[in-house]
C-alpha cells in the first residue's frame, strides 16, 4: 500500500467510525483496520502533521475541513464504484466491497465521473 492509499484508508476509516460511534479513538482505528496501535500512531502523528486531523486533550480524533473533504471524497469514491460494480456488472456485495477498496484510491477522475453517470 502506497503512502496515498494508506492515508485515503484512514481518513475515510476515521470518518466511518465516527459516524457510527461519534468518536474516534486510536485503539478504534487498529481494531477496525486490524492494525498495531504503534502503526496507527505513526499514521495519525503523519496525518495530523499534514493537517488532516486534530487531536484533543482526551486522545479523540477529529478531521479538520480539509481531512472531511478528503475522507469524504474517498467513502464516495468507494460508494458508486461498489454500486457500480454491483448494479451494472453484477458483481456481489463482499466481492465489489473489497475491489472498490482498492479502485477507489487508483481510478481517474474521467473513469470515475463516468460511472457515476452510468445507471
């Protein structure tokens, strides 16, 4: 994994959780990605650095603007591609999940502006 799709992984896996936790800790990251805490600090040490994320006094996590955007331009990224893969090539859900996880960090923006025109 490249240092791009390693940070589009964790902002959107940053973005997912706190939607449905409404925090984000560490320890919640390495669960999720099946990470070692020591990876994810290195990555969140990376990420806040870069101005992705802030982190309170409690150790909770929170995207900055520019950290939303991205992770939301990830998770939408990975969500027409999984329905695309699914609705138009009929594709099953846990096989389009995982191949939309990786094509989500590679495809253009032509390609991918296409799909989502594609119904």
């Amino acid at each position: 994994m490249d240092a791009k799709e390693s940070k589009e992984m964790y902002l959107k896996t940053i973005l997912l959780l706190h939607k449905e936790n409404n925090f984000v800790r560490g320890i919640d990251i390495a669960k999720e990605l099946d990470y070692t805490k020591a990876s994810v600090s290195k990555a969140l040490s990376n990420l806040k650095e870069d101005g992705y994320i802030s982190i309170d006094d409690k150790k909770m996590i929170h995207l900055t603007k520019i950290g939303l955007e991205k992770a939301s331009d990830v998770l939408t990224r990975f969500d027409v591609i999984t329905q695309f893969l699914m609705k138009t090539l009929h594709i099953d859900e846990e096989t389009a999940n995982l191949d939309a996880c990786r094509i989500e960090h590679v495809i253009s923006d032509d390609v991918f502006e296409a799909m989502k025109k594609y119904k």
